[in-house]
C-alpha cells in the first residue's frame, strides 16, 4: 500500500484491503474521490464506499457482527433462512425451512437484501455516512 500513496495524485491518508476481497477501502484527503488511481502501472476506478448495516449471524440482529454479538451466550443460534433455533440440533439433524426473519416477520431469510428493514438500515447508514462528508 505505501506504493499506491506515492503514484497517486490524488493525497491519500489511509489505504488497506478489505477481506479476503480484491477491493481496497482508500481514505483520501478532502470529500470528493478521483476517478481513478494509478497503481502498479494500472489505472483502477475508484467509487465511494457505502458502507452497509452489519448482520449479526448469531442472533440476526441488524447492528452488530457474530464475533461482536453483545450476549455471545445468551441467545439461541438462529437458522438463517427460517430464524428457527437450532441451538440442540445436531449437525444432521433436518428441519422444515420457510424463509421468515424474526425482527420483520418478512417472508425472506435474513440474509436477503430484499428485507424492507435491512434496506431502511442500510439507507441509514448511508446516510449518516452522507453527513460525515458533508460536516466542515
């Protein structure tokens, strides 16, 4: 990463990968991202991080990631397509699955983006992220 904040003109503050992903979140001075970067003799386009609501996998709650869940014990570990907890099933024990999430009633998994309150979440967080760049 030192690389990419020498040959780019653009002031970069911060830059690290994101994951096990090909993607690099890239901190850049002031509040508009350039179009593109040069890195390592390639030109690589740049688009704003929008961050999304985390999903606890544990207790699917929308806030939080498992490794952080607040209650790590306490809840029941939860199937992630019917919210059903599988807390003392066994590995191979089956269940019937219909996709519903416990804090919206929604006939989808949990997971899905489809979820009308994970996309008010997620347009949440958007934008607050909107008003950190726009503060003085």
């Amino acid at each position: 990463m030192r690389d990419l904040v020498q040959t780019t003109p653009a002031r970069i503050l911060a830059a690290r990968m994101m994951g096990a992903t090909k993607s690099a979140l890239i901190t850049f001075e002031g509040s508009s991202v350039p179009r593109y970067i040069i890195y390592s003799c390639g030109r690589y386009r740049c688009y704003p991080h929008r961050q999304k609501a985390q999903l606890s996998t544990r207790c699917h709650t929308l806030g939080h990631r498992e490794e952080v869940c607040p209650l790590p014990h306490r809840p029941p570990r939860l199937c992630p397509v019917c919210s059903l907890d599988i807390t003392n099933l066994t590995p191979t024990t089956t269940h019937d699955c219909v996709p519903k999430w416990h804090l919206c009633k929604g006939s989808h998994a949990s997971t899905s983006t489809d979820c009308p309150t994970r996309q008010q979440a997620d347009a949440f967080m958007a934008q607050q992220a909107k008003k950190r760049i726009q503060a003085p």
